[in-house]
C-alpha cells in the first residue's frame, strides 16, 4: 500500500488572508489592482512612503505601520506546511529599520499583531531574512521611536 504525499494546494489553509498596501500621501498602491493584476512589493517607490498596512478580506486594516523617510521597510509572508494535521499556516512580518534600530510587528495565523525589536533566530518564524538592497538602512540615520497602530 503505497501513501501519496500532499501537494501544497492540498494542505487546509489556517491564516488569514492578508494583503498590503503601500500608503503615500497622495495615493495608495494595493498589491493587488481592481482588474486582479498584482504589484510587485519590490517595485514599490520607498521614497516618500508615509505607511505600510495589512488589510484582511473584509478590507479591515489589520495592521500600520507609519514609516518616516529615515525608515527602511521590509516585509515578508512566511509559510509552513504542517504534514500531521495537513495544514498550511501564513506568518505576516512587517517592519522597518535603520543603522541604529529595527522594530518589527508579527501577524500571526490568528490574527494577532506582535511586536518585537529584534529577529530571533532560533524561531519558527521570527528569523530574520535576506534583505533586499532597498529595505538596507542607509549610513548616518538617527532612529525613530516604533509606532504601529493595530486595529
């Protein structure tokens, strides 16, 4: 009797279904557009970026985080697929950084906003990631206090 092993598609989704959107004072970019067509968060213009949001299916906003132009933004969804209960978690870490400080908020499958000041390596999902060149700190910033409102 041979087993057949679970695609991804095949595991049960447990997390909300988040997505960002990329706030500036005269507009907001959603990653996905009204015709379904996605943006890319790598293409996103960090300059003059007044916030980053996670908004739910519902379109209620999850989670902002205000970002000030010394502020670098990093954004990640991690995925875990749990082969016992056949069951895909999404982890959401937003966050931002300069030469001197990091702060970054965690949602979780439930729902719930965590806020942390640094990465944990040894954790399931806390590790910290492989930074892109736009999400690095430049030199000779000064940090400014974490403030992120969740709703």
């Amino acid at each position: 009797m041979s087993v057949k092993g679970l695609t991804e598609k095949e595991y049960k989704e447990v997390s909300a279904d988040l997505t960002w959107q990329a706030v500036y004072p005269d507009r907001v970019i959603n990653q996905y557009n009204e015709d379904g067509t996605q943006n890319s968060y790598d293409g996103l213009d960090r300059n003059g970026m007044a916030a980053f949001c996670l908004v739910n299916g519902k379109g209620e906003t999850v989670l902002t985080v205000p970002l000030s132009s010394t502020q670098k933004l990093f954004y990640r969804m991690r995925v875990a697929l749990f082969v016992g209960s056949h069951t895909r978690e999404r982890v959401y870490i937003v966050g931002w950084q300069t030469r001197s400080a990091r702060h970054i908020w965690v949602v979780d499958s439930h729902g719930k906003v965590t806020s942390y000041e640094n990465f944990e390596e040894k954790s399931q999902w806390l590790y910290s990631p492989q930074f892109r060149l736009c999400e690095m700190p430049e030199k000779r910033e000064r940090a400014s206090p974490p403030t992120a409102h969740p709703v």
